[in-house]
C-alpha cells in the first residue's frame, strides 16, 4: 500500500458515511491494553461491532490532556513494555479492514523518527499529535504533513472562528472537535453549548467533524450525532475493554446503533 492510498482511506471511508447519510463512531484503545494478546482482540472486536474508525494512542508516560482512565490504561501498556514500534506491531498483527489513527503525544514519535513514520504509512491512515498545536513547530508539522499520513487536528470549544479556519487548512481526513475543556474521561452529559462550537467549525472548513471527549452511553451518542459528523469514544471504550473485549464491543455495537438509529 502506498503512502497516498493510505491517507486516502481515511477521506474515502468518510465520504462513504455521507452519502449513505450515516455519522462516523471512531473509537479509541491504548495499545497495549488490556495486555498486548487482548489489544489485539480488542481492535479486531471493534471493527467487527460498527467502528468506523479505529484511534490507537501510543502509550506515553506523562499523557497531561487525558483522564484517570486513558492514564491508566498508559501506564498499564508501558508495564507491558509497549511503546511505539510495539504499537505499530500490533496494529500490524491486527489487521483490520477500517481506517486506523496513530494517536499519540509528541515525544515518542520524534523518538522514533521518520523510519517510523514510513512504516506506519504501510498499515495505519491517519496520524493525531496531541501536543503539537498549529504553528508551534511548522518544520515537524510539515513532516508530519507529508508522512503520507492525513494530519488529523484538533480544535477547542474556545477556539476563535479565524482559528479554526486555520487549524482546519492544515488539517486533513476530519477534524478532532474537544467538546468541552479538561482532560479526557466518562461525562454524565452532552455540553450545552456543542451546537454552537459545531456550527462555528462547520463554518470554517469542509472537512468532516468528529465531536469527543465525554461521550459514553448511546443517549449521548444520539445527541452529539445529530449536530457533528461523528463522535469518537474513548474512556468509555478504555474502561469496558478493562472488563473483557466482549463488554467493549457491546457498547460498540450499542454506540453505532443508537447513530444509525438517526
């Protein structure tokens, strides 16, 4: 698979979901997690249950933007002794047929360089840097830009329209809505103001937009569902797998449920 045709897969299955009319669920897993056997299942399961879009976070140990869950799910991977390259093994090992994110801090990819990078493009479609805001660093933007794997970005409720047009310009595949401000984690609500931050993106750019952070029941998925274009699912999914693979492809299967139901 070339690196081209690889990004492409991301835009392609999201160009799919809109002409059927259907919201993305792009759910999370910390490689590694449960343990390196289970992670495997884990991925293979979530796809099966309705994923769109698989998100893999490499494991990192000082992970500040996430909750206790996704914390602790880091720290459980590195006893496992997971760290980038074990995250593109098992994301090899894998297999699976939906678009994978690498999700990851800053470091552990700098560490790894480009000869990673060029590996990763052969299995995995996107690429998400957490700590890597727009034109803080453009020289390792740019490299990332052209790894042949589409640069998701992010963007905060707070965040100024102009902002967000620029953010988005130099974004590819969708866009990575933070729905409220904090860490990542379980909410036991949708934030009042969503429709509002959706409509001001929608406005700045043409890329599909995937509202997270919080989301955990179906109810919720429902609601953020009808104003973004997908919603991305982590803790929830983190802290299922932390029962058994089944209970996080039931809530899997629940999630993309409740979105068809729409």
């Amino acid at each position: 698979m070339s690196a081209t045709t690889s990004s492409d897969l991301l835009t392609q299955r999201f160009s799919s979901l809109a002409r059927d009319n259907r919201r993305a669920l792009v759910t999370y897993v910390t490689a590694g997690h449960p343990d390196p056997s289970r992670s495997v299942e884990l991925m293979r399961a979530l796809a099966a249950a309705g994923a769109d879009v698989l998100e893999v976070g490499v494991p990192f140990s000082d992970p500040m933007a996430d909750g206790p869950v996704i914390q602790r799910s880091s720290q459980t991977a590195l006893s496992h002794g997971v760290g980038l390259q074990e995250t593109l093994d098992l994301i090899r090992a894998a297999d699976i047929a939906i678009p994978v994110v690498l999700f990851s801090y800053l470091n552990p990819v700098l560490a790894g360089g480009p000869a990673a990078l060029e590996a990763a493009a052969g299995f995995a479609h996107g690429i998400l840097i957490t700590d890597l805001p727009v034109g803080a660093d453009p020289e390792r933007e740019a490299w990332l830009g052209g790894s042949g794997l589409a640069f998701v970005r992010l963007v905060a409720p707070t965040t100024p329209v102009e902002r967000m047009r620029e953010i988005a310009r130099h974004g590819r595949g969708f866009v990575y809505l933070i729905s409220r401000l904090g860490v990542t984690g379980v909410r036991p609500d949708v934030p009042e103001d969503l429709a509002e931050t959706v409509a001001r993106l929608r406005s700045a750019t043409d890329l599909p937009i995937c509202a997270g952070f919080g989301i955990s029941t179906p109810k919720q998925a429902a609601a953020v569902g009808r104003l973004a274009d997908g919603i991305v699912v982590g803790s929830a999914i983190v802290q299922a797998a932390e029962i058994s693979v089944d209970a996080a492809a039931r809530l899997t299967a629940d999630l993309r449920g409740a979105l068809d139901s729409l």
